[in-house]
C-alpha cells in the first residue's frame, strides 16, 4: 500500500514527526498527474546519535533527485525516494525497513548507516526478499551473512586498516608498541577497536600495553588519557566516531601528550577536524573517498556539494550513497524492470541480481564492484590532517 504519495508537493521536502519521515520526489510544478512512480527507500539518522551524517546524506540525496529530474528520471519515471529518520537507533531501523519493504513497497532500500542498525534490517531484506545497501556500515561480515539481498557500498575496516598502519608505520618507524582508546558502545568502532586493529597491528609485531574503553556519548575523556600518559605508549589509536573522536584527540594533545595518533573511518569526517581543531594536526585516517582529489568530476561534485551544504565538505558516506543511487537506476533500466505492482518480487530480484553482476561501476568514489560477499571493492585512501584538512598519504 502506497500511500506516502500524498505528503510531497512540487518537488519540495515535507518532514513529518513521530517517526519522522522525509519524502523527496522528482514531482514536476503544476497540477498532479497520474504516471508511474518509482519508490527506493532510504535510512538515515537525521536526527539523534549521529545526526550529522544524516544530515549530510541527505544534501548528497538532494543533488542526485534534481540530477535524476534533469535526467527524465528513471525509464522515464518520476522517483520519490522516501527518506526515514532512524534517531540511529535499532528499534527505529527495524519498524522503518519494514514499513519501505512491506507498506511502501520499495523496489529496494539504501541504508541504514550504523553498522548495529543495518545487522538489526539486514536479515529483514532477506525475509522480505528485498535489496537492501548500506553506503556507510564498516564493520566486517555484516552483509556475507545475510546473502544474496544484502549489500555494502562501502568498505569494511578490515578492507582498510592495513593501509593506514602500513602507512603510519612507515611515517613513524620508531612505534614499537601502542594504547588503544576504544568507543565500546557503537557497534562498529567496538569490532575495529577489539579485534580489527589488534589483528592488523600484532601481524606487523606492533605489541599491545593497553585496550581502554570510552563510549559514544561520553563528554569527559581525561581519565582515560591520563592512564594512556601513565603507559606512555609509542602511538596511540583512537577507534571512535567523529564526535567522540575528535574530543579525545584534544584531550590527548591537551594533557601534553605528542604521540602520533591513527584513528578509525569514522573519525575521516571534516567534522572530526571541526572538533579537534589544532589538536587533529598529523592524525592519520583511511577512508575509500578524498574530498580534495583533483579529478575534474570529483571536484565538481565536491563543489557543488559545499554550495548546498553551507560550505561543509562531504564526507565518504555521502559520496556512497550518492553512488549508490544511480547503481539503482543502472539496474532498473538495464536489468528489465517493469515496475508494475504485480512484478514487484521480479524487479527486486532482477536488482538484486544486476548488483550481484555490478563490475567497475564509474562512481564518484572511483570504480565499484561488488564481490560474492556482496561487500564493494572500493581503492582506500589514507589521509593525514594537516592545517585543518585531510591530505592525501602517497
């Protein structure tokens, strides 16, 4: 049952509150007319823990609906993509990939972004038999156990954390041994924290002295480094989120402490700079997107992106799903979607089966392909802050 259509007007964006929705369309101005329409899901904090990502998804969504209703939208359809705000938590990721799949009848959903809330709606894509792609969740294994509907346009840590090490190690020959600062409440930093970064670490004989726990949340962050201090480690890795962070980079620098910092993907934000302020200069982050790359397309796209957003840059979330959205519309023009309601389990296979097939997609991000474990191949970046900007690490 399709009835979300009602709460778009013209083109523009209606937010609704209790579980707060966001409907976008590529509605044309004038009187209503009866066509066609093409429902793709999507899932995002756009308020709540992690807010901000949200948010920014949402201005990356904005370009690709206005570059779609340039386009003649898909097959020559009108799109709506039917935007619900997840607050980042479980129970919300859970009722809202339900709703799309079974009440909206999505062709397919994109998100959610925390790696906790998409293993909570993964396995629902596959009771429902329904495509469902993260284009931020990192942690590993997630979408290999809920094959063939599950997909993550993004990388996973331990697709990445070996070229950060490998990378600052080689920067800072002289670490012989390291501190951990863990954020043990979020779902994916928890895993990078815990096992992703030991693994990475031991393999190149890089000893352990401490793993200490912070949580997401967290507003003081001295009593962990202060026990960090007392170790004294050669280097320390921070494996938390933008805002958590960035908080205990500034405690580290604050209690005079000039080890060089590593940190996990989701500390690869400009907000994380934001937040650090001086104190970010020389960490070192990996991240499949670098927002100052000077290919002509990437930095048109950047740009464009910074005049819509107030001036933020995007982040590598917001080129994903941006990417991902049009690998949806390559699918169902390709791939033989009627688009009519009584085929609707046909067109999600034939989706689901194109982007099981995807090969070197030319995305904003770079080439994608997705492999068997439905986890794309992405080239990571390695980025060091200098000067209040990430710079590329050759």
């Amino acid at each position: 049952m399709k009835g979300v259509k009602g709460f778009f007007q013209n083109g523009n964006i209606t937010m609704r509150t209790g579980a707060t929705m966001l409907v976008m369309s590529l509605a044309a101005l004038g009187p209503a007319i009866s066509y066609a329409e093409i429902d793709i899901g999507i899932l995002a904090p756009l308020s709540g823990k992690g807010a901000s990502y949200g948010q920014h998804q949402k201005v990356a969504v904005e370009m690709a609906q206005e570059k779609l209703a340039a386009e003649g939208g898909i097959k020559g359809e009108k799109v709506n993509f039917l935007f619900y705000d997840t607050r980042g938590e479980n129970a919300e990721a859970i009722s809202q990939t339900r709703r799309l799949i079974y009440n909206d009848e999505v062709l397919a959903v994109i998100g959610p972004y925390f790696s906790a809330e998409t293993e909570v709606a993964f396995p629902l894509g596959v009771r429902g038999e329904t495509p469902v792609i993260t284009a931020s969740s990192a942690k590993p294994g997630i979408a290999a156990k809920n094959r063939p509907w599950a997909f993550r346009n993004a990388l996973a840590s331990d697709q990445m954390n070996g070229h950060l090490v490998e990378a600052w190690l080689k920067a800072n020959p002289d670490i012989k041994n390291v501190v951990i600062l863990t954020d043990v409440k979020d779902a994916f930093t928890k895993i990078d924290g815990t096992a992703v970064f030991p693994a990475v670490l031991k393999e190149r004989g890089i000893e352990i002295l401490d793993n200490i726990s912070f949580q997401t949340g967290d507003v003081d962050y001295a009593a962990q480094v202060t026990k960090t201090k007392q170790i004294n480690p050669d280097g320390i890795v921070v494996a938390g989120l933008y805002n958590e962070g960035g908080n205990v980079v500034r405690e580290i620098r604050k209690q005079g402490l000039t080890q060089p910092v590593i940190g996990a993907l989701g500390m690869s934000e400009a907000k994380f700079l934001d937040i650090a302020g001086k104190s970010s200069e020389g960490v070192m982050v990996v991240m499949p997107f670098w927002t100052d790359n000077p290919d002509p397309r990437v930095a048109q796209w950047v740009a464009e992106y910074q005049k819509r957003s107030g001036g933020d840059k995007p982040g590598n979330t917001d080129a994903l799903i941006y990417d991902t959205i049009f690998m949806l519309k390559t699918c169902i023009e390709k791939s033989g979607v009627t688009n009519k309601p009584d085929q609707l389990k046909e067109d999600r296979k034939k989706i689901r089966d194109c982007l099981d097939n995807m090969t070197d997609y030319p995305g904003i991000v770079g080439p994608i392909t997705f492999n068997e474990d439905g986890d794309a191949i992405l080239q990571p970046t390695v980025l060091k802050a200098e000067g209040g900007k990430w710079v590329t690490v050759k």
